[in-house]
C-alpha cells in the first residue's frame, strides 16, 4: 500500500492527527473520494465538489454524515493547522455497516503541467478499459497500477479509455473533449465521471455561445476532429498534441485557446470573490 498523505497534520472524523499518528493508503474497500485544488487558501469550486461527493455516496445508496458546513470547515482547518494554502485536499470516505462514516481529510503530492505542456499539447495512448460504474468517483488500485505502466512505457501523459465497442470515453484522471467546426464534442454524461472542471467548462461555453455537443466518441473517428483537450482538477484545460499515432495541432486551435482562456478568467474570479467574502 503507498501512503498518501502529506504534510504534518490529517483530519480523521473531526478530530486533528499527525500524520505519524495514522496511516492513510490507497484502499480497495468500499469508498469514495473527491480531490479539491487549494489556491491561495481558497478552495476551488468547493460547492461543486461536495456535491459530487454527495452524489457518489447516493448512487451507492449511501448517505454522507457530514454537513456542507462541517466539511467545508475541516477542509479550511486542514489548510492552516498545515499552513499550506497551494496544493490539492483529498476526502476520502470509507464505508462501513452505516454508510459512509469514517472520513480523512490530508494533503496529497500533487502534479501541475509546465507552461510548455500548454504551449505544445500532451501526447496521450488509447487503453481499453470501461468503469463498472463512471459517475462514482471511486479509486481502482489495479486499473491505476496497469495504466501507469503503459504511460511510462510509452512516454505518454494520460490514457484515453476505451469501451467495448471502441468508443473513448474519458481520461483514466480526466476527462476529455474533441474540436470540430468550431464545437467541442464529449462523451455522454452517462459514460464519464462527472468531473467538476468539465461541468464548468460546459456551462461557461455555453454562456459563450460555443456548441458543446455529448456524443460517442468512435476510436475510427479520430482522425475526423481538428483538436482535442482534456480537463481535471490538477490540469486545468490541457491540449493534446496527438492520441497514440494521430497528431493534432491542439495548442494553436481558437476555440481551445479560448476555452482556455474562459476557464482560467473564471477560476481568478471565482477566488477573489471568495478572498472577499
């Protein structure tokens, strides 16, 4: 098991722990999780993200015995017993005969693109796999073992999974969207996890009149679309530069580069707004 948390302090149900007092390792047990960006103290897009937690636990029929409130204040204890105010939260919930009851809260290692990853697009692999279940945000040590593999093997940066019936769906830790004639193109939401930064670059094209169009997304069809990019909560709005052997000239793409830049305006809003409040 490889221990994920960071930093001195933990929160277990409530209370404050060293991180030498417990032992947090990725688990196959029954259980959710949702990681949250911290920027300048702020957590990003909070709301969104504890509603998805919620879901999570609903679709499993499984309740969530804390409040918004009581998580959104953990989660702000976290960042300053830690002083850490740039960096990623984890919750973690582990089910038991009641639900959802034993729940952690720490910091884990955390990966941003560099500048250049922006400016010239990531290079990703097709892997063919489904989730038994995509809008449960669940961890499979596994799938996550076998994909790493591949990616270091092939020098790629994330893996696009395919169904089967040779269909791309998602990333293995994002989601992904595909340019044509000025559109974006997405898997239904019926087969993705329900990523918050996708749903925020959903609603804010639309409120910029850019056509965003849910659709299955054929393996044989590639070569059909002008760019592609993937989204997450660590990646933000990240070009691909080509999808196993086909190439794409995604950074320079308008409509990515606008999406790009939608997105980043919204997420400075959104902290400064919450700085002042």
């Amino acid at each position: 098991m490889v221990k994920e948390s960071i930093l001195d302090y933990v929160i277990y149900n409530s209370k404050i722990y060293s991180s030498a007092e417990i032992n947090i390792s990725k688990s196959e047990k029954k259980s959710i999780y949702e990681v949250i960006r911290i920027i300048e103290g702020i957590p990003l897009y909070l709301e969104e993200h504890i509603t998805r937690l919620r879901k999570s636990a609903q679709i499993l029929n499984e309740n969530i015995d804390k409040s918004d409130k009581e998580l959104t204040y953990e989660i702000i204890k976290l960042i300053e017993i830690n002083k850490e105010y740039n960096g990623n939260i984890k919750i973690l919930c582990i089910g038991d005969e009641e639900g959802f009851g034993n729940i952690y809260l720490y910091f884990i290692r955390s990966f941003y693109p560099s500048k250049e990853m922006y400016e010239e697009g990531i290079h990703t692999i097709l892997y063919q796999s489904e989730r038994k279940n995509p809008n449960v945000k669940t961890f499979n040590q596994h799938l996550r073992q076998m994909i790493n593999i591949e990616l270091k093997e092939q020098n790629a940066f994330e893996a696009l999974l395919v169904n089967d019936n040779n269909q791309i769906t998602e990333g293995s830790r994002s989601n992904v969207f595909f340019v044509k004639d000025e559109k974006l193109f997405t898997s239904p939401a019926n087969d993705v996890l329900l990523g918050v930064t996708r749903s925020k670059i959903m609603e804010l094209c639309k409120m910029q009149d850019i056509g965003v169009v849910q659709r299955k997304i054929a393996v044989d069809s590639l070569k059909e679309y002008d760019a592609a990019f993937i989204t997450g909560t660590s990646i933000n709005v990240l070009p691909i530069k080509s999808i196993g052997n086909i190439s794409f000239n995604s950074s320079k793409n308008d409509i990515i580069i606008k999406v790009m830049g939608i997105y980043e305006r919204d997420k400075t809003d959104y902290i400064k707004k919450r700085k002042n409040i």
